[in-house]
C-alpha cells in the first residue's frame, strides 16, 4: 500500500473516463476525448502537449485545449497539419480559450 492508502492497484481495472461534449458554433456536438489543459504555459509547451495527446486519440476523435496565452492560440491551428489533424474551432471564454482539434 502507498502513501495515504492510494497504493498498488494490481488487478483493479481503471473505470473508464466519461467523454465530454461540446457544441461548436455551426451547432454541431462533438465528443471531447482529451482535455490538455494548458492555462498559465506559453510556448512551446501547448503545441508539445497538444501534439502529444493527438498521438493517444483514435482518428475522428477531439482534443480540447485550453489556454490562455494568445501566442499559442495562434500558434495550434498552423499546426494541425504537421500533426494530422484538423482545427475545428476556437472559442473565446471568459479567461481563456478552447481549441477544438480533431485527429484525422
């Protein structure tokens, strides 16, 4: 057993994770797959981390990141190709955004 009783989970099956949804401005819902949340980083590490959770997706599946750096913002819809994948949309919320990437 680990430190404060989260220890060694042999054997113990992890559940699997709820998908979030998100609805697009054109009104279309998509599945969020993963979350990389990248508040409070600049680049180049939203364009690493956004590179590495497209390389965990499934093709057709959605990458949500959120950042809060408007060099970065710029930055992940140029690279969608290099990456295989495609920008969807980004959203402007209130202290931040959400870059919505699908894996192609």
């Amino acid at each position: 057993m680990g430190l404060f009783g989260f220890g060694d989970k042999k054997g113990a099956e992890a559940a699997p994770r709820p998908m979030a949804a998100a609805t697009l401005s054109d009104g279309t819902s998509v599945q969020i797959a993963e979350v990389v949340d990248c508040i409070g980083d600049s680049c180049p590490r939203p364009q690493l981390m956004t590179k590495k959770a497209i390389g965990k997706v499934e093709p057709g599946e959605v990458v949500e990141v959120l950042v809060d750096n408007p060099s970065s913002v710029e930055a992940l819809p140029p690279m969608c190709d290099e990456i295989n994948a495609t920008h969807l949309e980004t959203v402007k919320g209130d202290r931040s955004w959400h870059v919505y990437i699908r894996k192609d």
